[in-house]
C-alpha cells in the first residue's frame, strides 16, 4: 500500500525489492548486514521528497530493522551553509577563524553519517 501509493513510479520495484523479507538474509557478513537506498516518495502531484531506507540485520541476535529517513533536511542545510560560504569567500580568507570550505565538507560528511546511524 505504501509502495504504491507513495512512492514515485521510477523506484517502486527497487524499493519493493529491498523491502522483502526473502531477502533480509542476503549479503551477510559474520552474520549481520546494513544496506540502504534512496528513492523518491510523492509529496504532491508535482513534487517529491528524497528518502533513505536502512536495512539492519543481525541473523545471530535475530534482529531485522528497517527506518525511512527523509534526506532532503540534511542536504539542503548543507548545501545552504556551503552556498553561503563561497558567496564569502573574500571574507573567509581575511579571517582565518571562519569555516573554509574544507571544513564544511567535513562537517557535511559527519552530518551525513551520523544521520545514518
């Protein structure tokens, strides 16, 4: 029902794949596995929303775990913070105390990765 009534028509089968049970077991690695994928899920008659879906499974502890994560949050903060700092560029350089664009990488790359978690 989710599937079909969200879920933007390009992503419905690789969602569907990824949600089935059969497959919960495969790939597993000394018994535990995490995957995820990003599809689009229908906002409106036009528009959608990116999301995540994480599959975590741990066959020895018999534990299957699936979250829905909406990305465009995280991503749209960070490319915000990284469009403001190349806009202040000359700034930046003249103070050597503000965020450089390194840095905002870095910290895009934790954001990123802990929201995953």
């Amino acid at each position: 029902m989710y599937i079909e009534r969200f879920i933007h028509d390009a992503d419905k089968s690789k969602l569907h794949d990824f949600l089935l049970s059969e497959k919960l077991t495969e790939n597993l690695v000394y018994g535990y596995a995490e995957q995820d994928i990003v599809y689009r899920r229908i906002e409106s008659e036009k528009s959608y929303i990116k999301m995540r879906a994480k599959k975590y499974v741990d066959i020895k502890d018999n534990i299957a775990m699936i979250t829905l994560h909406n990305v465009k949050r995280t991503y749209r903060s960070v490319m915000e913070m990284k469009r403001e700092l190349q806009k202040n560029e000359s700034d930046k350089k003249k103070h050597s105390k503000g965020l450089t664009i390194d840095k905002l990488n870095a910290l895009s790359y934790e954001i990123c990765r802990h929201h995953h978690e």
